[in-house]
C-alpha cells in the first residue's frame, strides 16, 4: 500500500460559494460589529489586528499541513511557528473577551466571527489550492525521494 496522499477533486462550485460567502459574512460582521462597538479606539484596533493575525495564522497553518501531506519540504519550526500563532491568535481574543466590559452577548458574537471566519479562511485556501491543481496538475517530487536540496516540480511527466 502506498503511502502517497489521494489526488485532491475539484471543489464543488456550491462549496466554493459556500466558503466565500462564510468568509465575507464572518469578516463583514465582526467588522460592523466592531464599527458600532461601544468601545475605545485602541480596543477595535486590538480586535482587528486579532482578527487579521488569525486570518493569517489559520491559512499559513493549513498550508503547512497539506505540503507537509503532499510530501512537499515543510520545516519543523515553520508548521511549529503556524500551530503556536494561531493558538496564540485564539488566546488573544479568549482573554480579550474575558477582560473586557462587554456583554456576554457581544463577547459570544465576536467568539463566533472569529471563529467562522478562521474556518471559513481555511475553507477557502482548500478550495484555491484544489482549484489550481485541478486546472494545472504538477507532479511533485516527495521529499524523500528529492535530490539533495531540490524543492521544486518534477517537469520530467
């Protein structure tokens, strides 16, 4: 049995739109929720720069995990760096929330923004990645049988 990871199917166009509207609805929430916030300045910007570090933290973390399945060279401290900043992502909006003089209300509506979004942004990435192979299919070369310092496609198919 081959170890080799299944070739990735093309998304469906109802889950692509799906994942886009999830990732638009999150975004567009947590920032109006953010715009009418009672809060000072500082505190939405806090919230934002959460927001977007999640936004980032969770795609580089999906990444990292599906080269690293691929058999594409993926370091140990690059995917260490993606797990610790998006859990680290998390914590910050945890104990934001936790601290802050919002009503639980609000604090469970920011929660679940994030938290869709980060989902949904992950969702996304899957679907441009799956969309891309599925057009242009690149044979690529697992790690272990790479020459010695060659990363990229085999080109020889």
């Amino acid at each position: 049995m081959s170890n080799q990871p299944l070739p990735a199917s093309k998304p469906t166009a109802a889950f692509v739109g799906a994942s886009w509207a999830a990732l638009l609805l999150g975004i567009g929430t947590f920032s109006v929720g953010l715009w009418n916030a009672t809060m000072t300045q500082s505190e939405k910007g806090f919230y934002a720069a959460v927001i977007i570090l999640g936004l980032f933290a969770a795609v580089s973390l999906q990444k990292s995990v599906r080269d690293r399945a691929e058999g594409l060279p993926v370091t140990a401290l690059y995917l260490g760096l993606s797990w610790s900043v998006t859990a680290l992502a998390v914590l910050m909006l945890v104990v934001g929330l936790w601290n802050s003089g919002l009503a639980l209300s609000e604090k469970g509506f920011y929660g679940l923004a994030f938290g869709m979004t980060l989902f949904a942004a992950v969702a996304v990435q899957k679907n441009v990645r799956d969309t891309l192979q599925h057009r242009t299919p690149a044979r690529y070369v697992p790690v272990s049988q790479a020459p010695e310092g060659h990363w990229q496609n085999d080109t020889s198919a």
